[in-house]
C-alpha cells in the first residue's frame, strides 16, 4: 500500500483539516478505493470519527488501523482527537473487528477551551482544600464530589447546532440471498472464484459461437487446453461466457429432418473449464439436436463442472430461469432466449427458452430493483448476414427500454455492428469464436469485454481475436486494428454507433426503482444522409494497472472521461433505416398469385406465347472439397432444350452453415 508523503491540492487538504467529513472521507478512499476497499467517515462522538472499512477480501486490520491514523495525525487537525475504525465485509452488518485509538496532535494538544482551563483550576482548588480539612470532613465532600458527576455523567447532553446537523454513518441493510424472478424465487450465486480481488471494478467477457465437435475434434483431437491456451484474457476475468453451439452427451438420439446435427463428447467440457469459461447460453437452435436426453445430459455436465447455464432447461421454469451472480458485491442477472417456433420448452418437457416480447418485459421487470446489471442474449437473425434485421434492432431497444443493462446477440456466424441506445449498448452478433461445426478453422473475430464499477460506470470494448487451427488469442497492431475498424464500419448504421472503447456514464444512480413500460416498436423512416455517425471517444481505464498505486487527490469533477451517454443523447422517436438495401429478399418461392397474360419479349428463352410442355433436369456442380455449390436446371419441351442459369447456393470456404 503507498500513500503520499506530501499531500496535494491543498483545498482539499484544508477542508480536511477542518474537520469536513466528505473531505476526509475522499482523502482515505483516494488511497484505500485501488486496494478494493473502500470507507465512510461519519462522526461518533464531539471530536471523535467513527470510519466503517468495507471489502470483498479481508485485509490486515494492524495495516489498515495504522494507516488511516497516520493520515489523520498528518491533518494536525484540531477537531479531530479520536477515532473508532469498523471493518466488515461487504453488504455483511455483521462486524469483523473495531478499533478505537486516540489522535495526539500539536493542533488539539493546544486546543483548549476556557471551560477545560476552568475546569482543571476547580480540581485543583478542591484538592488542596481536602488536605487542609478534616478527614470526616473531606470523605463528606468527596462522596458529594463523586455522586455530582456520576449524575452529570447520566445527564443528557444538548446537542450543539453542529451536532445536530451530522448524520451518523448507518449500516445499509443486508440484500436477500434469493431474487423473485417472474416464474419464482432465484437464489443468489455468489461468484468466488474472482481475478483481482483488490480491484472493485467487475471485468465480464463474452465470446460468440463455440462448437466442440465434427471438424473441431478432427483438427484438436484431445487436447482440451489448445483452444484457449493463448488466450489468458478469458481467464483474467471475473466471468467469462460463450454461446455453447452443441450439447455435451453421448446420446445417439438425432433431432429427426435437421440438416446439421451437432454433440460432443461430455469429456470436452475441459475445453470450456480449461479457458476460464463460467457460463454458457443454451437458448440456441443446437440444444436440442440430441433431443431430450443429450439437453438434459448437457446441463449435468456442465452443473457438474461449476459452469452456468441460462436458455434452457428440463422444463419452462428452469429454461426461463435467470442465472443471478454476485460479484465483488454487484449482483448480475444473466438472461438468454431463442426462437419460440423451436423447440421451445413447456411446462412439462425440456427445450429452449422461447422469445416473447411479453415474457421478456416481465423477465426484466421482475428483477430489475433486486439487482445491479441486466445482461440479455438473443439467439437471432440470418446467418452470414452482416448487419441485423429491422425487427432484430426494434427489439434490442424494447430490451434497453425494459430495463436491460446490454443486450448481446449470436447465430449470424459473423461480426455484426454495435450501437448504444438509452446509454447501454446492443452488440448484434460476435460471430464464430471456436466453431468447430465448419471446415473453416482459420479465421478473424472479436470478444467484448465489459468492466462494471459499482457506481453504474460501464466500459465497453471489442478485442480483436485470431483464430487458427482452431486455437483463439488477442491480435494486436495492423491486424487488430483492422478487426476493430471491420466492426466500427458495420456499426455506422446506427443513430448512435458504439465506438471501442467507451465509457458509459449511468443514467441513474444505484438501483432502479421506477418501471419502464414495454413500448411499441415504430417503423423505420426513410434514412437522413446528411447526417454523421461519426463519434470520437478518448476511454478512461477504469483498472488498475498495478498492486502499489498512488491516487491523486483530484476531485472527481475533474476527473478527464469520455463524453457521457445518457438517454437524451439518443433519439427514441424513431428508427432510421439501416441500409439502403433490405438484408432478406423476397422468398424465393413466392405465394401464389393470379397468372399474369403472357407476353414476348427479345430476351425470352422461347418466342412462344403459347403453353409449353417441358420437364425439368437437374444436375449438381460439385465443389472442389465440400458441397455442392451451384445447380443447373435444364428446360426439354416440344420446342427444344434450353439450359437455365444455374441457381448458385451461397457456400462459404465450401462450408455451408446452420
């Protein structure tokens, strides 16, 4: 710990002398706050402090005791001759120790009031009066000397106007162990394997698709460390999450008419522990490719294993259920959702959690006062799609206007943009991460990570990822910089892109107490091109770059952040349209209509105006290592052969996904 022997900005340091509570509350947290732990002053008698020392990992108590005295000795203040100091846990009423040491300084050795000086001249009057005098005497007045101040000590004392204007600190009440969820009571879990427990800042990481099987298995074969072993920012983090693509089972029970049907075996649920994974989304349309049984196998697996699960469940309940996690004292409710046409779960059969607008409104609301961050996953959109749908983006805001903290998505196996909305931000899709359900196991990505402090102070950053063989690790200089410059073009669509990294400040304080009502998505409107998306954001690291850190005394309202979000940055009257062109053409049957007449043109393949008799030949042109890649379809009528352009199916690296 290390503290400064010459204290600087001396307003601050007057302040304290005085005897101002916020100020030597802000001088000891300066210091103590980088530790991860942090204090408030409040006064427990005339001239004596009372400081409460809270923490997530008790520290030595001599070391703390010690420490603030000797900041308060070095104020020299003449207000300040005592002090009680209280440590405990926090969120915890219940008291670890406490310790009360008297402050001698010049500055109150030379206060003293005329009443003390009166009183001391009393004392000694008196006593040399019960020398002089008899010894009967002497006992009478002594017993009168004694029973006046034990009744003077019994008396109430008024309190001065300073007094009665200094609230003392009281201990904030202790949070429930459970949270009523909308379907039921949701226990708290408390997160104890944590990085940096000094460090109060929460650091979250959240990764996009992982598959552990078919082409994964071929090229890794059983070695459950190489996919994260370059990857130790997973690891460094308090939690970690990844959208788990296949169930984890031995079960031979396909998913019958499904074209990809993806498992693993339980055994590489190393894979996840190994990388420092702490929970995983199931609400995807891989759950239940094993049905039932692999579903219910997987969720064992991984309960076996100390991993999360949330989208899924043996019933509806437990699909629905969120997964509540305390850390560092902030509490975090993890949702996830998919399709509600697929094998959604009901009240008596296992499957994903289906997504209802409704459902998700009340999901939220639910919980929204009983914890501190709300983080959403939908498994949505069209895959190979870089930029998400127009009900996509009017969803996600519906979720932020909720009461959602962030809403992360996955399934379009590629980088999708990001915005921020109402001050939280929407990340449509992280793509691939370790997806082994392809050939393709050299490839570019991103993670994000999200720092949380405790006072609703949220960083947002895209970490430019390298996959090859399979095996992830953070990229930096001119490869890195042309991930993040990838996303940031993606995200120009938006009103308001998120540029990485960004700070957010809170639109409120602390926890929210008032509901917001579920709101109607609006139709886009034709888009403003004289408008710029363009934002330039310097970001504040809000952690700490070492164990020994010296903090300076500069007021908070100079700290030099990023420009703040809030919600009337962003306009919630409409949405704009995303791009010019729509990302989902028309079906490529088309329904039925009433039969236009025939006309000629130049261009026709036949000149006939008149029915055609013909069958239809179809022949695949295959595809040098993988599926085919295009079908030609051949006319024979009364009139000849005629061979039609051949329908090209979109294969990427010979892969066609799911």
């Amino acid at each position: 710990m290390v503290y400064a022997e010459h204290l600087s900005q001396p307003s601050i340091f007057d302040l304290a002398r005085s005897g101002d509570f916020q100020a030597i509350n802000y001088l000891i947290n300066s210091y103590l706050r980088p530790q991860g732990i942090s204090a408030r002053v409040g006064r427990e008698r005339q001239g004596r402090l009372q400081v409460l020392i809270e923490f997530q990992t008790e520290p030595v108590a001599e070391r703390i005791i010690k420490f603030i005295c000797h900041l308060l000795w070095k104020l020299n203040s003449p207000t300040v001759e005592g002090v009680q100091i209280v440590g405990r846990y926090t969120g915890d009423p219940a008291v670890l120790w406490k310790q009360s040491v008297r402050i001698v300084t010049p500055a109150n050795q030379v206060r003293r009031s005329p009443r003390s000086r009166t009183i001391e001249s009393l004392k000694f009057r008196t006593f040399r009066t019960l020398l002089m005098m008899g010894s009967a005497l002497s006992a009478f007045i002594l017993g009168c000397w004694v029973s006046y101040y034990e009744v003077s000590a019994q008396l109430p004392q008024a309190p001065t106007p300073a007094q009665e204007n200094v609230v003392s600190p009281t201990l904030p009440p202790k949070r429930p162990e459970q949270v009523q969820a909308a379907l039921e009571v949701v226990p708290v879990v408390q997160q104890t394997t944590i990085q940096k427990p000094h460090d109060s800042t929460v650091t979250l990481m959240f990764g996009g698709d992982v598959t552990l099987s078919d082409h994964f298995e071929t090229v890794v074969g059983d070695d459950h460390t190489w996919a994260f072993e370059k990857l130790d920012e997973y690891r460094e983090v308090d939690v970690a999450m990844v959208n788990l693509e296949n169930p984890l089972t031995r079960s031979t029970l396909r998913r019958p008419n499904k074209q990809f049907n993806f498992k693993a075996d339980p055994e590489a649920v190393q894979v996840l522990t190994s990388g420092g994974v702490d929970l995983v989304n199931l609400a995807n349309n891989h759950a239940m490719d094993y049905e039932a049984e692999g579903l219910i196998e997987t969720l064992e697996t991984l309960e076996n294993s100390g991993i999360h699960a949330i989208g899924a469940g043996r019933d509806l309940t437990e699909a629905r259920r969120p997964e509540i996690l305390e850390v560092k004292g902030q509490r975090i409710a993890y949702f996830g959702y998919y399709d509600a046409d697929f094998h959604a779960a009901s009240e008596d059969s296992p499957g994903t959690n289906p997504r209802y607008d409704e459902r998700v409104a009340a999901d939220i609301q639910a919980v929204r006062d009983q914890v501190d961050w709300i983080i959403v996953n939908y498994h949505w959109g069209v895959e190979l799609a870089n930029y998400p749908g127009d009900w996509q983006i009017e969803l996600a805001r519906f979720t932020i206007d909720q009461g959602a903290d962030l809403v992360v998505g996955h399934h379009p196996h590629v980088l999708q943009g990001a915005e921020i909305y109402q001050g939280r931000p929407i990340v449509y899709s992280l793509g691939n991460f370790i997806f082994g359900g392809n050939s393709r196991n050299d490839y570019d990505t991103a993670v994000l990570k999200v720092s949380l402090k405790a006072d609703q102070k949220m960083k947002v950053e895209f970490l430019p990822v390298e996959v090859r063989q399979y095996q992830a690790k953070i990229v930096r200089g001119k490869k890195g910089d042309e991930i993040l410059q990838n996303v940031e073009r993606l995200s120009r669509i938006f009103d308001q892109p998120m540029n990485s990294p960004i700070v957010l400040d809170a639109p409120r304080s602390g926890l929210r107490t008032v509901k917001r009502e579920p709101v109607t998505p609006v139709a886009p409107q034709l888009p403003n091109l004289s408008e710029s998306t363009e934002q330039s954001v310097t970001p504040e690291t809000l952690e700490d770059t070492g164990d020994d850190v010296e903090v300076p005394l500069t007021p908070p309202e100079t700290v030099n952040l990023p420009p703040r979000l809030d919600a009337a940055s962003s306009s919630s009257d409409s949405l704009k349209p995303y791009i010019h062109d729509p990302f989902i053409k028309d079906p490529f049957i088309s329904i039925p209509q009433e039969t236009p007449q025939p006309t000629s043109t130049s261009d026709s393949y036949n000149d006939s105006i008149g029915s055609i008799s013909f069958a239809l030949f179809k022949s695949e042109i295959e595809t040098d290592d993988g599926p085919p890649a295009q079908t030609q379809v051949t006319v024979a009528s009364d009139k000849g052969r005629v061979d039609l352009p051949p329908m090209v199916r979109r294969v990427q690296n010979s892969t066609v996904y799911d």
